[in-house]
C-alpha cells in the first residue's frame, strides 16, 4: 500500500483526530462558538443549535451558538474568515451564502473557496413549491398552464434577492418557460402572507414552514424541491416528477471553519459531528422539522462547493438576477 493509500485509509478511518488527552485539553480551554449568520428562530439557527448540542454530547467541552446576522449572512461567513484558525470559531453555513452569495455580493471581503475548510455537510431542508388556496391550482401542470394563458399577469413572493426561495423559484420558471413577476418582501413571513391573501400567485416556501399551512386549508402544496418525496407530504409530488427531471433546490446547511485550522482539529469535529446525524435522537428531531440529515466528509464537501456554486451562478447570469 503506497503512502498517499495509508493515508486516505487512515483519513476515512478517523486516525488523524487528535488523541483523547490532546482532544480534552482542545475542547477544555473555553467554548467552541459556531457561528449562525442569520436570526435567532430560523432553520439554519436550529440546526445550528441541534449540532451544538449534539457536538457536546459527543466530544465533551462545550459548543455554543452565536448569532451573527447581515447582509444575507455575509456577515457571519466574513467574521469567521477573519477569525483565528483554532477550531474554537465554526460556521454554521447555508448555500444561499457559500454557494449563491458569491455571484451577487463581489465585495463581502472574504472568498468562500480559500477562506474556509469544509468540516461536512450536515442537512438539507425541503422547500415546496405554493399557490394559495383560492387560485384554484392543484398541480404544477395547471399553473404553468395558466401562466402561459396569463403571460406576466401573475406573481410570486421572494424573501429577498439571491436568497434560497428566489433563485428556486427562478429556476422553475426557467424550466417551465414561464413569465411570473417577482415581488420581493422583507424576509420569509410577510412573503407567506402575501401568499396566504392572494397578493402573490406563488412562492417557494420552506416544508416546516409550510406544512401546518397546507394542513389549515391556507396554501396547497404543488411540488417539493427534493428528488425524493417528504415523508412528511407523501401526497405531494416532486418537481422533478412533474415534468422537471433532476430538479433539485434545497436550502443546504454545512459545517465549516476558517481556513488554515489544523487538520487533526478538522478530523476531531469531523468525527464529533459523523456520530451527531448518526443519532436516534438529533435525527427524530430534525425529521421532525422537515429537515433531512445529509452527513459529508471533509474530502467530499470541495467537490459539493465548487458544483453547487456553478449551478447557481449559472442562473444567476442566466436569468440577469441581481441585488437591485
């Protein structure tokens, strides 16, 4: 076996974590603090705080949350660039901002691909495609039907431009080959409830947001982003089912650090955080939130980054989206 295969065995196997007295001393020193670039209440801050649970009970020390919000969580990302690489700052990161943020904010004073390691991959969260109630819409192909009988006449509620919703959004229109005007609001409630009153004919809404409003009779479900159905929805189909093969559009949640942090700390978080989505409890929870576990590896997320940032900027360009 040649070095290089030692050492990816080795990597896969975890031996390059630090040793338990090294770990103790690493992890007793003073918090870890991750770092949620958005407001307290929000899907990334519970995964956020999930994980800093979790990483405690499986590493010891102790792991807190530290909300950082701005900018469309540039903010957050860019404090975490900056911060020293000791393993006592993470990311809670999501990729409306380490994957889309990139081609929309060229001067937030940090560059994702070098300023930050990838510790892993950690969930994703379904988002599902809504009309209200009284449109009268019950599946993608009616409405895409209607807006081409309606070319420009209707609209759908965003939470801000480049955020997950918006470019989802974007993303079926271009596949439907459909004209639908973007209303923007100030974050996702006000856009739910211009959905909810008709002011807006669609929206990409997050699931756990939007199934007890599908249950009360106030939205209806078209289409769920994921390529498998949620579990949750079982009656709902999948955009990529319903005319739309491999679409795919997800709010992604992953676990970072800044860039420059030693690797056997890397290895130590990324086993911590291995052994989190493998337990009963954090996973019940996060299922239970509509959200869906999706461990990675530090060697697996450069790949994933520099995929889903082409994907996105692509759109981007495609469809002329911009800040203003």
């Amino acid at each position: 076996m040649s070095a290089i295969s030692r050492r990816q065995l080795a990597a896969g196997l975890g031996l390059f974590a630090l040793p338990a007295s090294a770990q103790e001393a690493f992890l007793g020193s003073r918090p870890v603090t991750i770092v949620v670039a958005w407001a307290p209440g929000g899907s990334t801050d519970f995964v956020g705080r999930l994980v800093a649970q979790a990483l405690t009970a499986q590493l010891g020390g102790s792991f807190v949350v530290d909300n950082r919000p701005g900018a469309s969580g540039t903010v957050g990302h860019a404090s975490v660039a900056r911060a020293r690489p000791d393993g006592h700052t993470l990311l809670m990161g999501v990729n409306s901002t380490f994957a889309m943020s990139r081609h929309l904010f060229p001067q937030r004073g940090y560059d994702d691909d070098r300023g930050f390691v990838g510790i892993g991959r950690v969930a994703i969260s379904p988002i599902m495609l809504c009309t209200n109630a009284q449109s009268g819409v019950r599946d993608i192909a009616a409405f895409v039907a209607r807006a081409k009988a309606q070319p420009g006449q209707m609209s759908y509620a965003s939470s801000g431009a480049g955020s997950s919703a918006h470019l989802a959004t974007e993303l079926f229109l271009r596949g439907a080959g459909i004209t639908v005007q973007n209303v923007t609001y100030r974050g996702g409630a006000p856009a739910v409830q211009a959905l909810i009153t008709n002011e807006v004919q669609l929206a990409m809404v997050d699931a756990v947001t939007a199934l007890p409003l599908m249950q009360a009779g106030q939205i209806v479900a078209l289409g769920v982003s994921t390529l498998a159905r949620n579990p949750l929805a079982p009656a709902v189909p999948t955009i990529a089912e319903s005319g739309f093969p491999g679409f795919e559009a997800t709010s992604d949640f992953a676990l970072m650090a800044p860039a420059g942090t030693p690797d056997a700390i890397i290895r130590t978080l990324s086993r911590g955080l291995t052994a989190a989505l493998a337990d009963a409890d954090v996973v019940g929870r996060m299922r239970a939130s509509s959200i869906i576990p999706t461990p990675g590896t530090p060697e697996a997320f450069p790949a994933y980054l520099t995929a889903e940032s082409a994907k996105w900027g692509e759109l981007i360009r495609a469809r002329g989206i911009t800040l203003e």
